[in-house]
C-alpha cells in the first residue's frame, strides 16, 4: 500500500518530502584512496542511511542519487552490485529510490563489447525498470511510477512533477568523458533536450523539478569557467588548455550530443523563454563543504526565476583533492502552501557535528501550491493570436522582438529573404535553432520580448508568430495556423506588418 498518499488534509498526507543524494563515489570512498590520516574504507551510502533512520534522522518519502555512485574506470557490474547491497541496509525498499546517472556511472567507453549503452548501469541501476530480470526492479512496486527511459524520465507526486535527466558522459571528447577520465562535462542527447523542452513548455500548471548530476553554468558553486579547477572540485588544472576553454569548463551541464559540444545556448534558450517555469533545478557533481562558498557562489542560487541547489556529496574522502564534507538535501513540500521547504543534513564534516546545520535552512517561494490532488486542464486553441509582433533594433544594436500574447505561450519562426509558409502542427513543440518546414524556430515559450544579432547588412529576415494554449501535456495552436508576420529589412529601419 502506498503510505506516502495516506491521511492528512483531504485524506491525503499533508506533506511530501524527497531526499536527495548525490556522488556515493562507494569504490574510492570504501577503498580509502585519499591518503587523509582519518580516512577510514567508509561505506557512504550505508552511513547516510543509517543516519537517517536513527535517533537524530529524518523521515523522507523518497530518496534521490543524483550520479556517480561508482568511480571511473570502476564502473563493472559486481561495483553497480556493491552499491544495491548498501542501499538495501536502510528502512525503505529499493523501490523509493530514484536515480539519474553521472559521469562515472557510464561504461560504454571503458568495456568493449557491451551489448548496449552503458549497459551495467541500465542492467543493474534500471531507474525506468527497462530490464527487471536483471535489477529486479518492478514499476508496480514504486511509491510513485516513473514515465520514461533511464535517460529522461518523470516521476508525478500530485502537482509536482519531477524531471529526472541521466548524464550521457560515456560519448567521445569532446561530448562527456575523453581519454584519461578528463571532458567531464554535462552531456545530454538532443533527444533528451527536446523531451525536456516539451516537459518545460506544456506543463506550466504543474510545479516542475529537474534533477540530473551536473549543475548550470553559473548558478551555484563551482559553475563558473574555471572554477571548478580553481577551487579543487574536479581534476586541476592543465596549463595545456589555457587557450581552449571548451576543455576547462568542467562542472556544468552545458553540452547536447551531437549538435553542441560546448557551452550550449540550448539552456539559456529554454529557461530564459520559460522564465520561472523551473522551480527547481538540483544538481550534484561538485564536491564542496557544506559551509563553502567560492567566488561568491554556494550551494544556493536564483536563476533564470527558479531555486538552484548542488546537493554536495555523501562521500567524505574521495581523493586527496576532494577531502570534504559528507552532505545531503531534504526538500519538503506541504499541501496548500505556495513555498517549500530545504534543509541541509551534515553527515560527516571536519568541524560540524551531524545533524541539520540551521544556516542552509530555507523556505522559498513556488508559482503556485502544492496540492497532492492535480486534475490537469483541457487545452484549447487560443482564441486569438498575439496583439502584435514588432521588430526594432536594441541600444546594443541587436534586433528586438516583441509582442503581446493572451495565450500561454508563442512560437516564432524565422526565414531570410522571403516569408515563410512554416505552420506549426497541434500537439508538436518545436526547439529554438532547430528547422521547422521552410524556417528556422528562434523562440518558444512565455516572455514577450527576445533579441537576437542583426542579420547580414543586405539580409531581409521574416519573423512569423503562433499564440500557442499548453498543459497537461499537451499543446495546440491557434486555428487556422493564424499568425502575425514582422519583417527585419536591410538598412532601414525595421517594420511592423
């Protein structure tokens, strides 16, 4: 029986609380690499669990790992084992636990032969339940059901909808991992950018979460270029790549196999056109002290109009750049209420004893309440397109787009020299960058203003705008492929048509 949807206000519980964890890092962790006089073989996620179901614990309703349960160039079959057999030591069934993969969890690159990619992970870990005969996992059993592959997956709890994304770190450099362990980058496929980009633009009456190993560029700690060097997060520096700083980024999520190799604008593009329909972003891969902050970045941030959170790590001796502070995050969400709830849990610190440290303690805002009952929306045509579409130049000499919407949301098209004939089709959303008929998609979502660079000085450049209504899934346009066109024209002054 699903306990987590028992009592509380309208029969339901009153409050939903997810533990997340991330980098167990079980080999190292448990081998005692790090060559710290206090190190000790530690079993990281078998001490987190202990902790929580003890007299100072918590209660959680599921827990996360958000990557890296092994190490690279360990990431066998017996190791994935190893790390189910801790994980079975604490009070709740496998089942509670949900995961996302990391850059040392995919194998594909290390073991020649494997019949599919990153297969012990799959095999094993299974977070979609793609092989039970193998992992033993069993949707049925979930407290939650997941919907999705092991690479992009949802998990609703009412209104809230998590977002889990699986790191694809096992491709060639400079996608994911290179030779030597280095390109430690966050990669996604493009696959998995568009499966986000649906989830983002047609769910904006949920509270959405996104939970995946690598953090976004400059956000919490570490993100920053350089950074993650500088403040010993990841490997050090190599004097090598001072000029190539597509090899010194090396703690975010900004690479979407195969179209861009590195800093992609994909993201920016997403969230900056969706302000504040992300909630949350939580992320692991950076190992930091619980009290750390570096370049005036910590384990908290506001991006985008969303809460960003870097988890930390379980692990307390990793290696001997990483001699840290074993950490986690409890998120709890309460019925009716338009904030929640981060608690940061000490597990082991040089100098803070365990237990909950009050200073990362907050209470943030949602764009709306959490409510364990979501009953979705029917979606309908919009009843009239945009107000307007205009196209100027900025104070910066960029094209200005703007308009007016009554709608959820717009998609607009561009096409350079003649206009375009691109309609979108009901129940299609379309990625920024990517060709859409005879045009090209520069923007889909809720703001009402984008700019982009001017075109060629002899270009002329259509724009073509699409009131669009989304929920639940679900997305239509208005009737009629109805629009409002905008020409950019060269060497004059741009014009409303």
């Amino acid at each position: 029986m699903n306990e987590t949807r028992k009592s509380g206000s309208h029969g339901l519980r009153k409050t939903f609380t997810l533990w997340a964890t991330s980098d167990a890092h079980i080999v190292r962790e448990a081998l005692g690499e790090s060559g710290a006089s206090r190190a000790v073989p530690r079993e990281s996620m078998s001490v987190a669990l202990q902790q929580a179901d003890g007299p100072s614990g918590f209660h959680y309703d599921i827990g996360v790992h958000l990557g890296d349960l092994l190490d690279y160039d360990h990431e066998t079959e017996g190791n994935f084992r190893k790390y189910l057999a801790q994980l079975k030591r604490g009070a709740k069934d496998r089942h509670a636990w949900y995961h996302t993969g990391g850059n040392n969890d995919e194998n594909s690159v290390l073991n020649d032969g494997v019949a599919i990619d990153n297969e012990y992970y799959r095999k094993i870990i299974d977070p979609a339940g793609e092989f039970t005969g193998t992992s033993g996992v069993d949707n049925a059993r979930r407290p939650f059901p997941v919907s999705g592959t092991y690479e992009h997956y949802f998990v609703d709890i009412g209104n809230l909808r998590c977002l889990f994304l699986s790191d694809r770190n096992d491709l060639p450099a400079p996608y994911g991992r290179g030779e030597g362990g280095f390109f430690v980058d966050g990669a996604i496929t493009l696959d998995t950018y568009r499966w986000l980009v649906r989830q983002v633009v047609t769910n904006p009456d949920r509270i959405l979460a996104v939970l995946c190993h690598h953090p976004l560029k400059d956000t919490t700690i570490g993100t920053g270029l350089d950074e993650s060097w500088m403040g010993q997060y990841m490997t050090a520096f190599n004097p090598e790549c001072r000029h190539q700083p597509d090899k010194r980024l090396q703690s975010t999520l900004h690479q979407v196999y195969d179209v861009d190799q590195y800093d992609s604008p994909k993201f920016r593009n997403l969230l900056g056109q969706n302000a504040s329909a992300v909630d949350l972003w939580i992320s692991g891969h950076v190992h930091h002290r619980v009290e750390e902050v570096f370049n005036g970045k910590g384990k908290y941030a506001n991006a985008f109009g969303g809460h960003h959170f870097n988890v930390g790590t379980i692990c307390r001796y990793r290696h001997p750049y990483n001699i840290i502070s074993a950490q986690s995050t409890l998120f709890t969400f309460s019925q009716g209420r338009d904030s929640f709830e981060s608690k940061v849990y000490v597990h082991d610190h040089p100098a803070i004893p365990q237990g909950f440290y009050e200073p990362e303690h907050r209470v943030l805002a949602l764009k709306k309440p959490f409510s364990w009952q979501y009953e979705g929306s029917r979606v309908n045509s919009p009843r009239q397109n945009i107000a307007g579409l205009s196209v100027g130049r900025s104070a910066s000499g960029q094209l200005d787009i703007r308009w007016q919407n009554t709608a959820t949301g717009v998609l607009i098209v561009k096409k350079s020299g003649t206009p375009a004939q691109f309609s979108p089709a009901d129940g299609q959303t379309y990625c920024v960058g990517e060709k859409a008929g005879d045009s090209e998609v520069v923007f889909m979502g809720v703001a009402e203003h984008f700019s982009e660079a001017v075109p060629h000085p002899k270009e002329t450049v259509h724009y073509k705008a699409f009131a669009y209504n989304a929920g639940n899934d679900h997305i239509r346009y208005a009737q009629g492929g109805a629009c409002h066109e905008a020409v950019s024209a060269a060497k004059a002054d741009a014009r409303e048509v």
